[in-house]
C-alpha cells in the first residue's frame, strides 16, 4: 500500500492485507502444525472468493471503459495490477510456509504427504494402483480438444488435467490420425476426497493427492497415445453477476440460471502447475486470459482440500486445545425456552456458548400445541440444519410457519432453493426474498396463545442460524419476549413478507431506509456532547467498514476530540492516526482460532452510554442494498456483558493487529508490565468461570424431597 496518508484505502488491497493476516498466523512456529495448515487452507479458499466476485467486477470495469469510481481514487486497472502483485506475493509466501515449514515437520511427526508415486513403497503402490483401477479410473472422462483452438467451457474452480498426445509409433488406432500433437483435458472427479490416504504401519499416516495418481496411471486413458507433456490446472470464473429482478413468477428458475451460468462466464484467474510452458500458453491463450492472469504454483494447487488432513484424527497433539461451547446458565435443558424468557432477556455468546438455545426455541415451537406462529429469515443455514427440520415440523402440526429464504445468498444459493422447496413441500409459507434487495436481517419470532392472551418471543442475532458456523464464528444474539421489541419485529416481518409501508420503528433499526441515517445522527450526536475536557466515546466492532458517509463522520468525530476505537477483522478504508483526520482513531483487527463475526456498537451519549447489536457491517452494500436490523442492548446486566466483550477485544495484545497510517498492519504486543491478553480465550474463559460460580450456588441450595400425596379414593 502507498505509504501517503490518504483520506481512503482501497477495499480490495484493504482485503488482502486482511489475508495477509491469516497467513501469518499460519506462518506462525508458535502454532500447532495443523492449526496452521488450516490457516494456509483458509487463505486459499478466501482468495479463491476474492477473485470470482471482487477481481471479476474490477476486470469488467476495466472492459468498460476503466473509469475510476473507488474513494481511494484508484482505477480498476491500476486495481487489477496492484491486487494481482500482492496475490503473488501472498501466494509465494503461503507456498514457502507449506512445503519448507509445515509439511516437512508434519513428516516428521508421522503425517508424510507422498509428493509423487516413486515415493510409495511397494504396499502403498500397490494399492494405490487398485485404488486408481476401481475407484477413479471408471469416473474418468478425458475429452478430446484441438491443439490450436481449444474450447474450455464450465468447470470453476474444478481440478483439471491437460494432456498433449502423441500417436504411438506403429499402433493401429480406432480412426486414422496424423502424427501432430492432440489435446485431451481431464477434470479430477469431485465426488471423489482429494487426499487418498495409504495404508501404513503403526501410528504414521502417508497420503497422497488424487491428481498424482491420475498423472501416474494417466497412460490407462490413452491406449495407442504417448503422453508427452502434462499440466495441472484451476480455472476461476466471473460469479459477480446478479439474477433478472423481474421475474417473479419463475425467480427460482431464474436463480438456476444464474448458478449454470457461473459455469460458463468470464475467466478471471488460471492456476497451473509448473510442468508444461506449451500447455499452460495454449490453456492461457483458449480462455483469454493475460500473462498477468495465469497464476503458476508449486504442486499442490488448490489448498482447501488440505482440510480433510486437519480434521484427520488420532493427531490431536498437533491441533489446538479443544473449546467445547458451554450451555447457558440461564437457559436449563430441563426447562422451556419460553418459560426463562417470561423472566427475563438471555444474552447468548457464540461460540464460546452453545448455540443449542436457538435450536431449541424452534423445536419447542414445532411441538408446543399452544404456538400458533412461526416467522423467520434464513440467509445462511447448514446441510443438515436441524433448524429447517423443525420448520416443517412445525407445519406439518399446523402452526403457521412464514420463512424468507434469501435466494441470492451468494455461493448458497443452490441450498437454499432445494431448502424452500422441501419448506414448501411442508406446507411452510415461503417468501423468495425481496426484489431488489438481499434480506440479509437475523430474526426469529414465535406467537403463543397463553391463559392471559398472546405472547411473542423474539431471537436477534448478528450470526445466520447455521448451526454448523454458530461453532466457529463468534456471533451473539438475544432472546426476549420483551412486548417492544417483539411488536416490533411483527411489524418487520410483515413488511418483508407482505405489503407494507416501511414501518415506523423506534427500538430496531431497519436498513436500507433508516440504519444508516440513525448511524450518522449517532456520531453527531457523540460531537455535540464531546469537549476536550470530556471527550466523547465510540467504539465498533465490524467485519468490515467502507461506506464513505460514515467514514467521513468518523473523521468530523475525530476533529472534535471524540475517542473512536474500530475492531474490524477485514476491510478498513478509514485511514487511521493522521494528525488533524484520524488521529484519535485506533483501528485493531484480531484472527484468531474463531472468524470474528460479531457487529456491536457503543456510544457514550455523554454518560449514558447506549449499545447495540447488528447484522449489518457499515458497508454501502449492507447499510444501501440490503435488509439488516441493528437492535438495541438495554439490560444493565446484559449492556454489562457486551462492554466487557468488547473490552475485551480492544485489549487483545496476543492475536490482534493494529492498523497504521500506510496500511499496513502491525502485531500488537504487551506494553512493559502489561500481562498477555488474548481476548477468545479470555471470553472463554470468563464465561466458563460463571458457570462453575452457578453450580457453586446451586450446590449450595437444600433439595427438599417431598413424598407426593396418595391418590384420593372415590
């Protein structure tokens, strides 16, 4: 990045350097070695992200006319180069950390990746080869191509293989052929796991990747062919591309469509491998791609698979210590949701708190006979969700149950189409979205008949309900029943769900029409009531900020002595510590073994510090483009338990980065006498310490046994 202050930094450097921090992590000799294998896959597989939607709107801006629109004042060519270089530096770096770090110690202590097959001794080989025979060898298709003008359609982000033929001396082939070269592509089966691990003696493991055994065994495909030049190779493909707004009689059909197309767009990035300088020139050349496009790799390509080794068990001394998500204390398994919610609010802490609460709030709807009601958002859910489930359980009882499912949840779409059909199929209402716009809102709400009336109860959450990610991302949420806030969030459903004039609410914020003005009356609000005698406070966490408005608050904050400290994992375009712009602005970033996912806001509104929660980063496309809610925090034990969080993260001298005036980042450290902190373990383990003090009490009450009385005789 420049190293001249500047009012902006660019998002998309602001986002590798994002992922320069995952990778230190992995570069790190501190960690357990399969802790940072995961780090190195992490990167690869966010790159991979970066460049099917970021990487692929720059491209296209560049093709229509390469005109600056970004704050930073960069064009998208100047983009494109300047991403493309720190890519290869990022990619060089990680390739060092694997193949001279990570996998030779992890040889050493007995998990050994076998490079190529010479390296199997006689047993591996051989089943090696009678693993090709019958389980890759009948999944394989190779597909004839011309030399000069190959067509390669579909297949993003598909392993592939390219072979260059040659007609073997004196065979006699099918159909005649001439004695010039052919070209034969090869896609590596994706329904088959990447690694293949090999039989081995005692406590250690050799594998091998399945690309190496079809280099091998290649000859199999081509019976009357020499193989004279092989290459290994990825291709990435536009995905930023949006569906036809219009149709919404056939949007889901419409949806399919833009999932095929992704296969067929524009290529943005090709990977190699390092063995064919022809091959990889034809490749380049077929899909028109630049020299700065082809992206050449030590072997292996493509890291993420190198998760199925990290999950591989028996190697638990190689892997980070375990942190099972503890119940809440306030939530009993032995007694209803609801019943804990008539008595007060549940502020819940994810991971480090189990996110079963939720799961069970949704299952005890679908089976309570006095539930009438279910209303819901899905944006993200898991394969198996047990959420879903207990939506169409709870239709096929009977309840009213109304879910959004958000279609255009990039990269999900396909499980949330075959998630609304089997909703649908259960009798649940479904509602595709909202035209124009990305529902991207956490919200669930459940409407109880009880002796005294009606009763709502409402979860909020910063975190999709995926019960899979609730494990590693750190969210939190709210369970209420408090009438405020449900009345309202019945008036949020029914203008998402129906027709509705954007509603007036005064407790939840809903973008796109209201958050983002509330954000901007908030921090002029902080600068009416700060003074250099009692300077003003705000402090966010986000995943990212880039909305220019607020950014350019911040800084009108900053010159009225208001005291601004950022948590922000990813993208920051504010530039930080510039005297008379950002100097009393401190922007820190943490990665750690959890994805920092949690958006919180304080304000200290001159002593009478407010707080909150949101869905929304403070992005033009989350506070302009999208349905997100940000709520409030109220509960003075609750505002207690969020401040200290937050402490937390501002204080985090062991995982956390702090963001300087250039752009770059810099490892904070502890101060002369100041103890280590690091902020995940420390939430972890508060919260396990309030648990053992509850059990302390509760061991300390009498359990009356009492005999139950005799049935009365008629």
């Amino acid at each position: 990045m420049s190293t001249t202050f500047q009012r902006f930094f660019n998002r998309e450097l602001s986002w590798l350097e994002f992922n320069r921090r995952v990778l230190s992590e992995a570069q790190r000799k501190d960690k357990p070695l399969l802790e940072r294998l995961k780090f190195l896959a992490i990167v690869s597989a966010n790159l991979d992200e970066f460049f099917m939607v970021r990487m692929a709107s720059l491209k296209r801006q560049y093709l229509n006319g390469n005109y600056t629109t970004c704050p930073s004042r960069m064009s998208p060519e100047a983009q494109l180069k300047a991403c493309s270089d720190t890519v290869r530096e990022l990619v060089q770096a990680q390739y060092e950390c694997l193949l001279h770090d990570v996998f030779p110690k992890l040889t050493v202590q007995g998990l050994e990746h076998k490079v190529q097959y010479q390296d199997l001794d006689p047993e591996q080989r051989s089943y090696a080869k009678s693993f090709f025979t019958n389980q890759v060898f009948p999944l394989l298709t190779p597909v004839r191509m011309n030399v000069e003008d190959p067509t390669l359609r579909g297949a993003n982000l598909r392993l592939q293989v390219a072979f260059l033929l040659h007609a073997t001396q004196g065979v006699q082939l099918i159909r005649p052929e001439d004695q010039e070269d052919h070209l034969a592509i090869v896609q590596i089966p994706s329904s088959l796991d990447r690694v293949v691990f090999l039989p081995d003696r005692g406590d250690h493991r050799s594998f091998v990747l399945l690309e190496t055994l079809i280099e091998e065994f290649a000859h199999t495909l081509f019976p009357g062919y020499d193989i004279t030049e092989h290459l290994v190779f990825r291709v990435t493909r536009d995905a930023d591309f949006g569906v036809d707004e219009s149709r919404d009689e056939d949007f889901v059909e419409a949806m399919e469509q833009v999932l095929n197309n992704r296969d067929k767009s524009m290529a943005v990035r090709m990977t190699v491998g390092n063995t064919s300088d022809r091959l990889r020139e034809i490749l380049r050349s077929s899909l028109g791609l630049s020299d700065r496009e082809v992206y050449s790799v030590p072997e292996p390509l493509e890291l993420n698979s190198l998760m199925a080794i990290v999950a591989l068990p028996g190697f638990d001394h190689l892997k980070i210590e375990g942190w099972p998500p503890m119940d809440s204390t306030l939530i009993p398994e032995d007694e209803s949701v609801f019943e804990q919610l008539k008595r007060g609010d549940v502020l819940l802490h994810h991971p480090f708190e189990s996110f079963n609460p939720v799961i069970r709030m949704v299952e005890e709807a679908a089976e309570d006979p006095q539930v009438l009601a279910i209303k819901m958002t899905l944006y993200r859910t898991s394969g198996n969700s047990p959420i879903v489930r207990a939506l169409q359980r709870a239709a096929q009882n009977g309840k009213q149950v109304t879910v959004l499912v958000e279609l255009k949840a990039r990269f999900d779409e396909q499980r949330n189409i075959s998630w609304a059909e089997r909703l649908e199929q259960a009798g649940v209402i479904v509602i595709y979205g909202i035209a124009q716009l990305k529902v991207h809102a956490k919200a669930m709400l459940v409407v109880r008949k009880e002796s005294f009336g009606i009763k709502r109860y409402l979860h909020l959450g910063t975190g999709n309900y995926n019960d899979k990610t609730a494990k590693l991302y750190t969210d939190m949420s709210i369970l209420t029943s408090r009438d405020d806030l449900c009345y309202e969030a019945g008036l949020f459903f029914n203008a998402i769900t129906g027709y509705s004039a954007i509603p007036n609410l005064t407790k939840l914020l809903m973008a796109p029409h209201v958050l983002k003005p509330r954000l901007l009356e908030l921090i002029h609000r902080e600068i009416q009531k700060s003074s250099p005698e009692v300077p003003g406070l705000i402090i966010a966490k986000l995943n990212a900020l880039a909305d220019v408005d607020i950014i350019e608050a911040l800084y009108r904050a900053n010159n009225h002595h208001v005291r601004i400290f950022l948590n922000i994992r990813g993208i920051c375009m504010l530039v930080p510590g510039v005297p008379g712009q950002s100097e009393n602005i401190r922007v820190s970033s943490i990665v750690d073994r959890y994805l920092e996912h949690t958006r919180a806001l304080f304000v200290g509104n001159g002593g009478d510090g407010e707080y909150y929660l949101s869905s929304a980063d403070w992005m033009p496309r989350n506070l302009e483009r999208r349905v997100e809610l940000m709520f409030p925090i109220e509960q003075p034990e609750l505002k207690q338990r969020l401040r200290e969080s937050l402490d937390l993260c501002l204080g985090d001298n062991q995982q956390a980065y702090e963001l300087q005036p250039d752009g770059s980042y810099t490892r904070i450290q502890p101060g002369p006498n100041e103890p280590p902190l690091e902020s995940q373990w420390a939430r972890y383990q508060s919260l396990r310490q309030t648990k053992r003090a509850k059990k302390a009490i509760n061991r300390q009450e009498f359990s009356v046994r009492r005999k139950p009385p005799k049935a009365t005789q008629e």
